[in-house]
C-alpha cells in the first residue's frame, strides 16, 4: 500500500473576494503539490489544465521521474543499475510488489509465469478471424479482451488479494504469447508455443522467430529495451489504465484500454514513426543533411522524430544505456542497412549541431529502440506491441496501487464549457 503523501504547510488561494488555505503536500523526493481537493465545494471555481501538465491525479509510490535532472527511478532503484544487472522478471517483481525479490521468490514468480504462458484451448483460433491487414495493437487490445472471457473469476470489481495476483500473473504470462502468435498468423506462419527452459524476453523471441536459441546479444538488448520501458510515471496509457480501472473495471479491461491508448504515434507510436520518417528520407535520395535543415526551419512542417522528450529537460537517461545496445546490437549482427546508415547520421548531427545541443533536442529512447527493433527483425508494426510488452509490469502495477490505496475514487475530470448558453427548442414545422 503506498503511504500518503505528507501535508507540511498550506498555501493561500484568493478568489471573488474568498480566500482558502490549501494545504501543501510533499512526497518523499521533495516534489510539492497543492491540493485542491476542496476547490470546487469552497469557490466554485475548477481549475483548467489542458493535457494534464500541472495536474497530479494520484500519489504513487512506484516510480519517480525527474525531468529537469534526468533521473529515472523504480521503487528507489536507479533505472541505469536495473538496466545493467536486473532481469525483466525481478524488475516486473519491483514494480509490482515493492521490493527486489530474494532469490526463492524469483524462481516461484518465474515459475507461476512459465506454467501460465500457454493460451487456453481454443483461444489461438481467435486469431484467424482478424483480417491479415489488421494492425498487431488492434488484435493484442481485443484478443486481451477474450482473454477476460477464460477467466471469469478473476472479473471480481473487489479482487482478494488471491485474485488480484493472479490476473496479473495471467496477464504478465499470457500477453507475450499474444502477441507472439498474432505476429505468427500474420505472417502466415505457424504457432510456436512457449517454453518454460527459457527467460522471459528469450521465450518472446523464440515464440516470435521460432529459434530454439535466440542470440544471446539480441535477448540482451531486448531485456533492456523491456526494462527501460517498464513503467514511466503517469503517462498517457498509465493514466488510462488508472481511470479505466477506478470503476472498478478488471485487469483485463484496464490492460486492453492500455494497449489502445499505447496505440497513437505520440506515445508507444513514437519508435515506429521514427523508422517511417527514415524511410522518408531514404526515399527522397538519402540526403539526411536536407532534412537536418528543414528540422531547423522554422517555416518547415517537418520535424525529426525521436529527438527530444516532453518531461525530460535534459538527456533522457534510458537513451544513454539504450544507445550502447543499440551500438552492440549492431555490431553483433553485423547488419547492413541503408535506413540505420541515416539513423546513424542523424545521431551524429543531433550531437554535434548547436541548434540541437541548446534546445536540448538529443535522441531519445524511442529513436535507438526502433533502430535495434528493426534491426532484430520485428516489423515495424510491431515495434508498439513490444512496448507494450515492457510497459505491461508498470500498467498492472498502477492498477493494483489504485486498488490498494484508501479512499479510491473514479476518475471524472471536470470541464469548462465553451458551447452554446441556454435556446428555446423550436419544433421542425417551424425552422423551415
């Protein structure tokens, strides 16, 4: 259960001749935040914050983001030590529980997750109903959904902590086979099954690619790109999960909801829309030096995907440790590609160029792991479906935090309406 944040001081709001105090909350990193809880009863007044910029929905224990800094932390733990020495298993475990597994809580989660992965009898069939042309974060929203219909006890509004556990050990466990066999039907393909001998990113691929054993540099390079995308504070698919399951709707369906809000290109879309800007490139005769200038103009409506990032101010800390992998997973595979030969060139003027330096454009995580995505052979429409494979851990979080938390209540934003005031109904006989 995540412990409140602390009201140290009040502030004072003056309005219409009113004044209220409104307490100041503090959390444990020093972060402040007025609480306007009383707002509306007191003033009337609401306030207006499009996007949510300056709104804190919740306080969360789970991870905490530091744009200006640079800082990424899960539970505590620096993303940069969880990237270098933890699985994507015991940083799922962190997420969702609290605290780093001893070594026997580890092999009985992984355990649980191995002996859930297979779908329920039957349920593969459900693929063949999507047309071939049916975008992978379509099917893995819906086939989410079905999931839901094989486990009606774990549909629960008021989950037992017995219950609320396993929805998440059967999401955590079944979404990877999901996705794998609608990538395999897709492609015209046969099924492979999971196997339990195999971690969990290395089961992914060998479902995905059928190799008994994947590359160790590519597992690697996928467990970090999982980890480094595990969760991210209130985000936008995140935040949706959070209000879709304060109606005390269940896992599956929050899960699902997630999955479609992941779907646009300015959230988990990002990495995809940076191979396509590549391709745009590469199909105007290559000249990355043209598009660097257009980037630059002002009067240009093109913009280089990948560079930058809303919250963080600075550099993106998952890039540095994604970059590296992106650099080993190169050079392992030896690939020779003619869209990561711009990538690379782009990298290098992004770096060095002072209009970038200054306005802090650097490349971000999404630029390097659609790089290595394609590089291992996901198809481009599958590079979200994987992100929302390293983004399952932190959504299932959120959404048994919120369970947990005392006094939850279901979201319901309020609005400033701008539309017509009030008008007389006239009949139709009389509006000509």
């Amino acid at each position: 259960m995540t412990a409140a944040a602390t009201a140290t001081e009040t502030a004072t709001l003056s309005v219409s001749g009113r004044t209220l105090a409104l307490p100041v909350v503090t959390g444990t990193e020093r972060e402040k935040a007025l609480d306007i809880a009383r707002l509306r009863t007191a003033t009337g007044y609401i306030t207006l914050d499009p996007g949510f910029g300056n709104t804190g929905a919740c306080a969360s224990g789970i991870t905490f983001l530091d744009g200006e800094r640079g800082i990424l932390r899960y539970r505590g733990f620096p993303i940069e030590s969880l990237a270098e020495s933890a699985t994507f298993t015991e940083t799922a475990y962190l997420l969702i529980y609290g605290n780093l597994p001893s070594r026997r809580e580890l092999e009985q989660f992984s355990t649980r997750l191995a002996e859930r992965a297979a779908l329920p009898d039957g349920m593969e069939r459900f693929f063949d109903l999507f047309p071939k042309t049916a975008h992978p974060m379509a099917v893995l929203s819906a086939m989410v959904t079905i999931l839901s219909t094989y486990s009606p006890a774990l549909l629960n509004p008021y989950p037992a902590r017995e219950e609320m556990d396993e929805a998440i050990l059967t999401l955590l466990a079944k979404v990877p086979t999901l996705a794998a066999y609608g990538y395999r039907r897709a492609q015209g393909l046969p099924v492979v099954p999971p196997r339990r001998d195999l971690s969990y990113t290395a089961n992914y691929l060998q479902m995905i690619f059928g190799a008994p054993s994947p590359d160790p540099a590519i597992v690697q390079a996928l467990r970090q790109i999982l980890i480094l995308h595990a969760d991210h504070e209130q985000n936008c698919s995140t935040s949706t999960v959070r209000l879709v399951g304060s109606s005390r709707a269940n896992a599956f369906s929050s899960v699902a909801a997630g999955v479609s809000a992941l779907w646009g290109p300015l959230h988990g879309g990002a990495n995809q829309a940076v191979i396509e800007m590549l391709e745009t490139i590469q199909r105007d005769g290559g000249d990355y030096k043209k598009f660097v200038a257009m980037a630059k103009d002002k009067a240009s409506t093109f913009r280089l995907m990948g560079f930058g990032h809303r919250v963080y101010k600075n550099f993106d800390p998952r890039s540095r440790i994604i970059k590296k992998a992106c650099d080993q997973v190169l050079g392992t595979l030896g690939v020779q590609d003619p869209l990561l030969d711009i990538a690379k060139h782009l990298e290098e003027a992004a770096l060095k160029d002072d209009y970038f330096i200054t306005r802090k454009l650097y490349p971000n995580v999404d630029f390097y792991s659609g790089i290595i995505l394609r590089a291992i052979g996901i198809p481009t429409n599958g590079f979200t479906v994987t992100f929302a494979l390293g983004r399952l851990p932190g959504w299932l979080a959120h959404w048994k935090e919120m369970l947990e938390s005392p006094g939850m209540r279901i979201g319901r934003p309020r609005q400033v309406y701008v539309g017509p005031a009030e008008r007389p109904y006239v009949p139709l006989s009389q509006r000509g």
